[in-house]
C-alpha cells in the first residue's frame, strides 16, 4: 500500500491547530504511530546517539578501510588543527563546522572501516547528523534531552523526505542521501536553537538549494570516494543553512516544494550517476586503475 | 515509515544494501531452514557477484546465517567465525536471470540433520530485502512480519483448514498469497501474520492430510 506524501508544511500546520509545540506534536504523532509512549521514543533516540558517539571515537582513533582506500583524515585533521592551526591562524571553519566536519569524516571512516554506526537517513551519509549534532553540544552547550529531541525533528523531516522523494543514492544520486542528512541535520540545529517551524522547513529548503544535483559516483562501488569527503562538506551544507534560517533570511521555495525539485532533478539524473560506479569520478583515470588492481587483489 | 526507519538502522558499516540487507538475508534464509545450517552454497548474481568480497557482503550473508543481527560488531570477523563453529560454506558468481535484482541472492542450505532448503532473495536497498522463492516456488517475503510457509495439495479446502487453525489460536493473517505449479499439483501459501506462530500450531497444520511442510520464520528485526 502506498503511503500518503507528508508535507512539513502540514505538519506543522496540525502542531499548531492542536496548540501543540512542534516537537509534542512530533513526539504525539510518532509514539501512535509505534504504539509506545513519548519516553520510549526519546530513549531510543538516545540509544541511537550513543552509538553515533561510539562510532565517532572509533573513526578518531584513525581506522582504515578494509579496501585501504580510506581512512585517518579524521585523526589528521585533528592532528593538524591542534598542532599547527591554533598556534599561527585562525581554523577555516570556524570552531562548530570545524568540530562538525572532524567529527563528521570520523564516522564515516567508521562506516567505511566496518564499524557499528547508525544510518541516518543511510549508512553512506551517516556521518552527517552525529558531526552536527556532536559538534552543537561541544561548542554551543546543548543539552543531550535538546540532541535527543532534535533527532525526533531531523528523524521526521526525513519521513518526509522519504515520502515525496528518495533517500537514496540508487535512486536520487548523492542529494538524496548526503542532501537529505543535511537537511535533516539543519533542522535539528534549527530546533536545538529555538527556531521555528517554518525556520525549520526554510533550512531544509536552503540545503537543497546547495546540494541539488548532487550525484553518487563512487570509485569502484565501494562506500569511502568520495562518500567520506561528502559526508564533511554536507554539514557545512546544514550549518550555513541553519544559520541563514535563524537569522530570518528564509527561503525563497518552501521546503516541500524543494523536496520534491529534489525528486525530480534525481529521477532526471543518468543511471551511470546514481550509485551504479559508471560515471563521475568513479571512471576517472585515477579510480579505474585503482579499481581494477582492486577487483584483481580481491578476487584472488 | 516511520522514524527510526530514517534514524536507524544501527548497523555495521559500510552499505544498508550490501551490508545491513545482506545480513537480514542470511537471518531470513537461516529462519527458513529453520536452524543454523551446517552447510551454505551461495550463488551472487549482478552487482552482489562483482563486489561481495570488498563490500562486506559475504560476510554479512554469513552473519545472517549464523543467526546475528545486522549490528554485531562480529560481523568482519564472520568468515573465520563460522569457519570456527564448522559451517560449511562458498560463494559462486552466479546469473539468477535476468529478472533478478542486481543485488540478488541465491542460498542453498542444509541443516544438521539434512534437512535442506533453497532460498532466493534480494536486497533491495535502504537494508529492506525481498525474498521472492523458497524450494522453487515464488514467494514474497520482506521478514518484517513472521510468516508461515505451507506447501500443499491443491485441492478444495485446505486453504480454509489453514485459515481456521490459526483463527482458533487466535493468530491473525496480515497477508496471504497463494501459489500452484497447476491445477491439482502442488501449490503453496505465504502467510504474514501478526503474531509469532508457537510450535504446536506450526504442528497443527503439519497434521492437516494435504499439508506437505510447514516453515515457520520469524521476523528479521
């Protein structure tokens, strides 16, 4: 059975007819849903927050990917900001999307390396949301009920997503993947800083506005290039939208409508750009000399 | 959907589809057989066949077949565990046809006691999977809701035989399809229903005189 398409907009709207702030509504609506109560929902959102810590710590540490293609940019960043940046400049990015990028190429190394970590909305975008949402409670003192809550937040824009386009990379290439984690992302910041419902939809709108067209083209199919560089510029992405749509600037298209400007632009993308390995830079000279030592060492 | 579809799985890296999908695979092909098997042939169609070894898939199928949930921190260590607990297994690229989804599976699975069974299945993205035959006839199976496999006689009946025992035990039927290689040859039933099937009900239907087998297979989380 098809489900109906959600629409932030409503969603919204409904919080408000029931003079329900956003995330009571949220919370109301996904414990019918499971049938459980409010506190089982917020406890298991913990549970997923532990495991994004857990697989933060792991990718610090500097792992490696079975395939050797990636790993320890994590640690080397870190490496590097400590040792050099904070003695002679200023970071680039400021200290939270700084924090946010390191944190966010450590779980996706854990990913990549085969450690345990939470899809969110999938596994190749799931270091977006734990960079975010680890990076707002170091530096901007969120408390973890507010982190929990927003994962509610970022967990039903995604539903939304999911209804009226595709989080996923076969199908909707890149945007629909890193894209949707951002967005999802953003508005969990959005929320964390006491935005509003509609400043929520503008920041999942405004990362759309940025990632759209994004493609998936992975060096030999594996979940590591440029996944893992992606999953670090993403939460750039959500930051710079957060911040847009907490200072009142808006967005221009609300969010539904740049969800479904997301569906359209990833049905309209070549199969050869939607995770399949057979465009972008997973046929560049470098990635197919990689990939055909690779396949050779693998299949013996 | 609902929210922890989007926050979650928890999962062992790296891919929903190659990983997380091939692990439920394996936890619902093993369900089938009904026991952990002793031996595994599996056959790997399309993009599963090209990328199962680099991907982690093998040996996420086989965590699926020693009975582990697509979280165990086991699970890149799988190929040397089972090989420690005496499971028998090898991976064969294979063409499961042209029909078949590119992350196809087939399992070919005995059981201590030589009890067998042969599985098809896909992994169909985002870790959701489809298993679409079991023993040759088409099946189709997502493992979100246990499920009851009854292979029978095709005769005028049996289907509401199945249907009263569970009614009986107050087992209610999400949804059923029914299947026959012809008219009066062997035909089968899937039936999702909402509550887990105990083993003297499982036993109930075995006792019905057209019922060839009955699987029972739990949910894959």
């Amino acid at each position: 059975m098809k489900q109906d398409k959600l629409a932030w907009a409503k969603l919204a709207g409904e919080a408000e007819e029931k003079n329900l702030p956003l995330i009571e509504y949220l919370l109301e609506r996904s414990a019918a849903q499971l049938e459980t109560d409010k506190a089982s929902i917020l406890a298991r959102m913990d549970d997923a927050l532990q495991v994004m810590e857990e697989a933060v710590t792991f990718g610090m540490t500097g792992v490696k990917s079975n395939s050797g293609l990636t790993g320890g940019s994590a640690k080397a960043l870190n490496e590097y900001i400590k040792a050099t940046v904070n003695k002679e400049r200023q970071d680039l990015l400021g200290p939270v999307a700084g924090s946010a990028v390191m944190y966010a190429l450590a779980a996706a190394e854990a990913n990549a390396a085969m450690g345990r970590i939470v899809a969110a909305p999938t596994a190749g975008a799931s270091g977006i949301l734990p960079g975010v949402l680890l990076s707002m409670r170091e530096h901007c003192n969120i408390p973890r009920e507010k982190l929990t809550e927003s994962l509610v937040v970022a967990g039903v824009i995604g539903e939304v997503i999911a209804s009226r386009a595709s989080i996923a990379g076969a199908t909707g290439g890149c945007q629909a993947e890193c894209g949707s984690a951002a967005a999802m992302a953003a508005g969990a910041v959005v929320y964390m800083l006491g935005g509003s419902s509609k400043q929520i939809g503008d920041a999942v709108s405004i990362v759309f506005k940025n990632m759209l067209g994004l493609v998936c083209d992975p060096v030999a199919g594996l979940v590591e290039v440029p996944c893992i560089k992606r999953n670090a510029g993403s939460v750039v992405q959500c930051l710079l939208a957060a911040e847009l749509s907490l200072a009142g600037v808006g967005s221009f298209i609300p969010a539904d409508e740049a969800i479904d400007a997301m569906d359209k632009v990833g049905r309209s993308l070549p199969q050869g750009l939607r995770e399949t390995a057979e465009g972008g830079l997973a046929v560049t000279p470098t990635a197919r000399a990689w990939a055909e030592k690779y396949f050779k060492r693998i299949h013996g | 959907m609902n929210i922890f579809d989007i926050i979650g799985p928890v999962m062992i890296g790296p891919s929903s589809s190659h990983t997380a999908g091939a692990c439920r695979l394996g936890l619902l092909a093993a369900g089938i057989l009904g026991e952990r098997p002793r031996k595994a042939e599996i056959v790997l169609h399309g993009s599963f066949a090209r990328t199962y070894k680099g991907h982690g898939t093998d040996r996420a199928l086989i965590a699926g077949l020693m009975g582990w949930q697509p979280d165990d921190t086991r699970i890149p260590d799988a190929l040397l565990l089972a090989d420690e607990a005496g499971m028998e297994f090898s991976f064969i690229p294979g063409d499961l046809g042209s029909k078949a989804h590119p992350n196809s599976v087939l399992f070919r699975l005995t059981g201590e006691n030589g009890n067998t069974c042969e599985v098809t299945g896909a992994s169909v993205g985002g870790g959701q999977i489809m298993v679409t035959g079991v023993d040759g006839f088409p099946v189709e199976l997502t493992g979100m809701l246990p499920a009851l496999f009854v292979p029978h006689r095709d005769e005028p009946g049996v289907i509401a035989l199945v249907s009263t025992i569970l009614a009986q035990k107050q087992i209610n039927i999400a949804s059923m399809r029914v299947f026959r290689e012809g008219k009066g040859e062997t035909a089968s039933m899937v039936i999702e229903c909402d509550q887990p099937v105990p083993p003297e009900v499982v036993h109930s239907l075995e006792e019905l005189g057209p019922v060839r087998l009955v699987r029972f297979v739990d949910r894959v989380s």
